[in-house]
C-alpha cells in the first residue's frame, strides 16, 4: 500500500519504506555485528519519528493565501526527514536502545534464531 505524500491533508505513509527497513532490521539482527543492528535501530526510530511528524503536519491547514506547488511540498518532505534524523539522534528518545537490548538479547538466548516480525 503506498499513499502519495503530495496528497493535501492526508497523512503521507510510504510501506514500502517501512517494508524495507523492517527487512532489513530483520537481516542485520541475524548478523554478529553489533554496529549493524545499532544502526539499523538508529534508522528505525527515525522512521518513527518522521511518521510522527507526518501525523501532526497533516493536521495542519493548507488554506493559505498563496497555495503550495508541488516542488515546495517535496521540499517540505524532505526537510522534515531531515528534521526526523536530528530528532532522533539528539532528543535521546530511547526506541533505538530499547529495540538493541531486545534484539540483541534474543540473538544471545537463541544461537541461529531468527528475527520475526509478522506477528
């Protein structure tokens, strides 16, 4: 399911984005590198907190006297993945180090066990 983030007003979801980070959370927790797993966290929350930030600018209003065209829209998007990444890396939100712990002490417990998601 993929929901075009130009669309005024709606909250813009891409799951693909989210397919292919799960994917690879799911393929890094497998590997031994500890470094992996604590980017691919790192990467996660981001996810999150730019999902967050979606949600609350989708309740903004666009009534405006000078509507917006398509390329500052863009440019808006990605101005707050950017604003997501700083958040996540400075705000000390603690999803990423809770997501390691588990993912880490279930690769400990379990040797060759793998990470699953679906549930």
């Amino acid at each position: 399911m993929e929901i075009n983030p130009m669309m005024s007003g709606k909250i813009a979801f891409d799951a693909n984005k989210a397919s292919t980070a799960t994917d690879e959370l799911s393929r890094r927790s497998e590997s031994k590198d500890s470094g992996e797993l604590r980017e691919v966290c790192e990467e996660f929350e981001s996810l999150f907190v730019k999902m967050m930030l979606d949600s609350m600018r989708a309740t903004l209003s666009d009534d405006t006297l000078i509507p917006k065209n398509s390329g500052e829209k863009l440019f808006e998007d990605k101005l707050y993945d950017e604003y997501a990444k700083n958040m996540s890396k400075t705000a000390d939100l603690g999803i990423a180090d809770m997501m390691y712990d588990q993912l880490s002490a279930g690769n400990a417990e379990i040797p060759g066990s793998s990470l699953d998601i679906s549930s």
